[in-house]
C-alpha cells in the first residue's frame, strides 16, 4: 500500500464515497470542495485507490472528514494509518503555545474507532452536543 499526500481527485473522491454507498455530490460541488481541503490522503494497492481521508479547516478549527476505506480492504489497518497521517499534519501546523480543535462525525457504529486516536464523545464535561444542519436545493 502506497500513501500518497494530496493527490485525491474528483475521480477518486466519488469512486471511494460510491464504494461505501455514500451519496455523491455533484462534480462542481466536489471540485471547490477539493480545492478547499487543507490536506488529503489517498491509500492506493498498485494504481487501485482503496482508502482516503482530508483536512479542512482554519488552523484553529479543523474538521477530519471523509476517511473512507473500500470494503475488501477495511480491517487492514489502512484507517488507522490514514487517520495518522492525517492527525500528524495536524500536529505538525501547531506552533508551541498554540492549540487546534479537531473535530468529526463519526459514521453510526464508528465511533470506537475514533476514540483510539483520542476523540471524544460529546456531550461531555467540557462541550454540549455535537451538532450540524444538512442544507439542500
């Protein structure tokens, strides 16, 4: 398995989200969100791309989104690196004194995975609900 750093396209991007039966944005939405992201990760098996993950955010509020891996390649621990790659480049933009807020959603039945790398459930001591708005056209 090859990691590649920001080589996602739009091709990819709707391949990996249509093998996870996740619904695609249209092309034009998919492009300016690609071209927004922070930092990607492509996970390829030769020149097949079976996993993906990206950064967006300001600095100070970063959102991990999109970790897919391919179902015939899931419980090989490429989730697990692509997840590391991904919080190291968070690390990595962190000055000393400074700090990030990472969040994510988690897909239902996937937040243990999460927990692993140190994400929490909220609510919690500190924060109230998670929560977000779906808007469509």
């Amino acid at each position: 398995m090859e990691f590649k750093e920001n080589a996602l396209t739009v091709e990819i991007y709707r391949e990996l989200h249509s093998s996870v039966e996740w619904k695609n944005s249209n092309i034009k939405q998919t492009e300016n969100a690609l071209s927004r992201s922070l930092y990607s990760i492509v996970v390829f098996d030769e020149d097949n791309p079976a996993g993906m993950g990206r950064v967006v955010g300001d600095g100070i509020y970063n959102t991990v989104c999109d970790v897919i891996v391919k179902p015939d390649y899931q419980r090989k621990g490429i989730g697990t690196g692509i997840m590391n790659q991904l919080l190291k480049y968070l690390e990595d933009q962190i000055l000393e004194n400074e700090k990030s807020s990472v969040q994510l959603i988690a897909e239902k039945g996937k937040e243990s995975f999460y927990k692993r790398f140190g994400f929490e459930s909220v609510p919690n001591e500190f924060s109230g609900s998670g929560m977000r708005k779906i808007i469509c056209k």
